[in-house]
C-alpha cells in the first residue's frame, strides 16, 4: 500500500502533467482561492467569490476528470465547446457531490464509523456525474455498486497518500504561517485535487466496463 501511495503521488507531481494541466488549476482554483483569502474582510464579497469558486472548482474537475478518464495524461485538455453542457455538467456533479456529502456528514455526526462507511460508498460518486450525468439517487446506488470491490483498499489509499503528500509542509505550520498557507493554496489544492482521481479513475473504468458488458450480455439473453 505504501509503494503504491508514492507512486501515485509521484505522478501526480509529474512535470507534463502539471504542465498539462497547470493553467486551468490556476485560474479556476488557486485565483478563486487567493480572492477567497483577500475578501474575508468584506462578507458580500467573501460570500460571492465562495461561489463563485464553488462553480470555478466544479469546471475545472469536470474538465480534469473528462480528460483522465479518456487516457489524457500529459497532453493539453480538451474542453467541452458547448459551454452550456460544460455548466450543465458542472452543475450535475455539484448536485450530486453535496447530496453524497449530506449523507456523509450526517452519518459522521450521528456515530462516525457509518459516515466512514458512506464516504467509501460514495466514493465514485464524482466520476460518474461527469460520466454517465446521472440524477443523484441513480448515481449514490451506482456508486455503492462499484465500491463493493476494493472499496475500502481504494479509500484507504486516498488517505494515506493525502498525509504522506502533506508531510513536506506540515513543518511550516510551526515555522512560517504565510509560506504554510501558500504552500496549502498551491500544492496541498492540487494534491487534493489530483490524488483521488489518479487513485479511483482505473478501477472506475474497469468496473464500469464489466457493467456494461454485464448489461449488453443480459440484454443479448
């Protein structure tokens, strides 16, 4: 577990693929970000740019998460030119993520271990709004589905490449508050932004590959 936690963090720091994808993460999260930090002093605007960012972080996901299910790596992402699906898409996969997230938190706060068990359930839940655009009830239970096998070696996965990816800055924390939080605006965003996808992204592909051919075969029958 431990090896493959830092391989997938090595390729998630790999050069082309930041180079790839570098520019999106900046402008749709890291300025939202930074604006986020400059307007705490002033709420409408505070309130504001947090929505607009929610939306800025949705399309850069769908826009992520679109291309490194089609196998693009390394080279420029494609975006949807149809700006109104590229929202629609968005805006799917908000839906459907804060419904997750609902559950989620209320099993957390009710008796925490079932809370865990609905994070690991839902776990795909991201993938398949950008993928299939599901409604939410669809894609919480298509999600459960494909998190019966290695659901909980890929979530434990997750977290620890989390913490070993944080490991590098957490020093800061007790040294220099300013480069920790410019370090956690830059590099620990990206991380989260990348990690679980590079993690989830092949055994959603494989999972969701045996469905449909579980689909084509019992409609073949």
């Amino acid at each position: 577990m431990l090896g493959f936690c830092i391989r997938i963090i090595s390729q998630a720091i790999n050069l082309r693929l930041i180079k790839a994808y570098g520019l999106y993460y900046l402008i749709l999260i890291v300025g939202f970000s930074f604006l986020t930090e400059i307007t705490k002093s002033v709420p409408i605007l505070f309130i504001f740019t947090i929505i607009i960012g929610t939306v800025a972080s949705y399309i850069y996901k769908v826009i992520f998460i679109s291309n490194i299910r089609l196998g693009n790596y390394e080279k420029s992402p494609v975006v949807e030119k149809n700006k109104k699906k590229l929202f629609l898409k968005s805006w799917l996969m908000f839906r459907n993520v804060f419904v997750a997230g609902f559950f989620s938190i209320l099993g957390l706060i009710c008796f925490i271990w079932p809370g865990i068990v609905l994070l690991k359930r839902y776990q795909y839940v991201i993938f398949i709004s950008e993928d299939l655009e599901l409604g939410p009830i669809e894609t919480l239970r298509l999600s459960r589905k494909l998190s019966l096998k290695k659901g909980w070696q890929s979530f434990n996965a997750i977290w620890i490449s989390g913490l070993l990816a944080a490991l590098p800055i957490v020093v800061f924390i007790f040294f220099n508050q300013l480069i920790y939080s410019f370090l956690s605006i830059i590099y620990l965003q990206w991380m989260n932004e990348t990690l679980y996808v590079l993690i989830l992204m092949p055994n959603y592909k494989s999972y969701k590959e045996k469905l449909d051919l579980d689909q084509n075969l019992a409609i073949e029958q």
